[in-house]
C-alpha cells in the first residue's frame, strides 16, 4: 500500500526511492509488525482476560502446567493481524505469491479459531476432531495449489540443499506434495507450541532466513550464482516473512516464560501453513525440513510414540510426548527446555544457510 503511495512520489524528492527496495520495505514490515504487537499486547491481554478467554490445559500433561490454566489465549489473533496489517502496509499488492501466502494464513488462522473456541467454549482441551481439522487444511491447500498451478505457470520441479543435480518434476501430484509440506508444518508447529516462548523462538529464526531465501529467489542474478530456483516475483514473499519474524518477536514479549499470553492454535496452525507455503512458493520446500527442524522433531517425537505404542502393546520410547514433555520429566524446568531448545533452532537456521554455498 504504502509502495504505490509513496514510491510514485520519487520523481519530486528522490528519497522516496527507498521504497522501490525490497530491502527497505522488508525492514518496514518487521518493525510495524513488532510495534503493533508489543503496542497492542497489554490491551489485548486485557480483553481476553475481561472475556474469560483462558488456556485449557489437559488433564494428562506435566502437572507443572496446571498453574497455566486460564492464562489468555488465542494470542494468534495479535500476530496474524500485525502480520497481515504490516504486509499489505509494505508489500507490492500486484504480487500474487503474497496473497496465495495470506489466503494460506487466514484460512489455517480461522481453522484454529474455531478449534480454541470449542476448546473454552466446552471448558476441555479437546477442539475440532483431527479429521475434521485435516479435511479443513486441505481444502484449503487444494484451492490455493490449484490457483498457483493453474493460473501462474508454477514450477512442479523440487530443489534439494547439497544436491544441485537432483530435480524430479512432480507435475499435478505436486499438489499433494503441497499438503505433506504445508499441512505438515501447520500441525508441527501446533505440536511444538506446548511451552511458553518454544514455537515463538523458532518461528522467528525459521522465517528470518526465509527472508534472505525469499529475496535470493525473486533475484535472478544472484539466484543463478548461488545456483538455486529463479522465481520471479518471489522477492516480495520477503516482506512477509520480514513481518512474520517482527510479529512473533513482538509476541515473544508477552509468551516469554512465565507467558502472559499463549498463541492458541488460531496462532500455531497459521503460522505453521504460512511457514509451509513460503516454502512451497520460494522452491525451498524440502529446506523446511533443516530450517524448521525443531517443529519436525516434535511432530517425529509424536507419531514415533504412538507407532511404538500400539506396535509394542503400549511400551513407550519418551516419557512423554512431543517430546518437550520427555525432558521435562526428566527434571529439566521450563526455560531451560526452552532455550535449549531456541538454541539448536538457530544452529539449524545457520546450517540451512550454508547450503547457499554447498551445492
């Protein structure tokens, strides 16, 4: 928005320039996203407490989290909301990629609403029935995957980190590709969204270098040097993931142990697909997998667990999982399973940055 209103001016006073910049606009982006959310945070707080939105926590979980019960929630409507504010404030609106990513984002956001509100509304911690939730995310995936597929030329052909050869072109069943990467991250997240500040930290990190891949692929000269997938347009898809990154470091401030203010899944569902589709977009779905990795250990940890329960007769490998839990059980306290955790997201995060130079 701000792009066509300003940027036209430059002809008068030249330092309207700085808004033609990717750059510049994807700083833009993160900061309005962290003012808005830090700015918005108390009021917000408030609210939800005056309305009775509270944590439901399971009976079955760490005893250490009953105390979180009726902290507020569904602080994911905070960060989708400076997420989308931001994006449309920076971004170039003509950009189709964006909108595909925002259709992905408002769609998973809506779906975990509804899930939180059945969750307070029945006073338990059981939402939507995880088929139903399913069906939900793939129809939206299917609608959204057959647009870009259908109406923007998209490339079906995956790129692999350390395997510049390696190119298998998945035509139509790239769709269904699309739902084992984008359902899959939305759901990773939700499960790794169990401890105040543990999915924040990693979604920070995994959409802070999306920033820089987002921006390498929509830039052909520097796409082609560091040899991975040109697509064009796809340089915008950095102002949202600038903004995604400014608003889950906005809200870290109010989720930081002991949090004041929990996501909900209208939060770790959304931020999960949009996660998901940025990926999809910029070809640097199988990338997710590294860069995203503490998500993927907690969902691994979960269908490990039930995999080994039913196959043992109900032996389990973890004390609990995801497996946030097991180490808790294990006498670790809060924040250090947290950090400890923040930790290995950012080692990951580097690591998926040196696959810019090891192809």
């Amino acid at each position: 928005m701000i792009y066509y209103l300003l940027f036209p001016l430059h002809n008068l006073f030249g330092g309207f320039n700085v808004f033609r910049y990717i750059t510049f606009r994807c700083i833009g982006a993160i900061v309005t996203a962290f003012l808005i959310t830090v700015f918005l945070g108390p009021k917000f707080i408030r609210f939800m407490q005056s309305r009775q939105v509270g944590q439901v926590i399971r009976q079955d979980g760490p005893e250490s989290h009953f105390s979180k019960q009726g902290v507020p929630t569904m602080g994911g409507l905070l960060i989708i909301s400076a997420v989308t504010f931001s994006t449309l404030l920076w971004v170039d609106l003509g950009n189709v990629y964006v909108w595909l990513i925002l259709a992905i984002t408002i769609w998973y956001a809506a779906i975990g609403g509804l899930d939180d509100y059945r969750k307070i509304k029945k006073k338990n911690s059981k939402g939507l029935s995880a088929r139903g939730k399913m069906a939900l995310q793939i129809a939206g995936i299917v609608v959204v995957g057959g647009f870009l597929l259908g109406r923007t030329g998209f490339d079906t052909v995956l790129s692999f980190p350390f395997f510049k050869d390696i190119k298998p072109d998945l035509g139509l069943f790239y769709i269904v590709f699309m739902v084992l990467v984008v359902a899959g991250a939305s759901n990773a997240v939700n499960l790794t969204d169990g401890l105040d500040g543990l999915a924040t930290g990693p979604t920070v990190v995994t959409s802070g270098v999306y920033v820089l891949f987002s921006y390498l692929a929509g830039h052909a000269g520097l796409a082609a040097y560091l040899q991975i997938p040109y697509v064009a347009g796809a340089g915008e898809v950095a102002v949202f993931c600038g903004a995604l990154a400014g608003a889950s470091l906005g809200f870290l401030w109010f989720n930081a142990y002991p949090a004041q203010l929990f996501m909900g899944d209208v939060g770790s569902l959304a931020i999960g697909g949009a996660l998901g589709m940025v990926a999809v977009i910029i070809k640097q779905e199988i990338l997710l997998v590294l860069v995203g990795g503490i998500f993927v250990m907690e969902a691994l940890s979960v269908i490990l667990q039930v995999g080994y329960f039913k196959a043992s007769g109900g032996k389990r490998i973890f004390l609990m999982a995801p497996f946030h839990h097991h180490f808790e059980k294990k006498g670790w306290e809060e924040p250090k399973v947290v950090v400890r955790f923040w930790i290995i997201s950012i080692i990951l995060g580097l690591t998926a940055l040196a696959t810019l130079k090891l192809r």
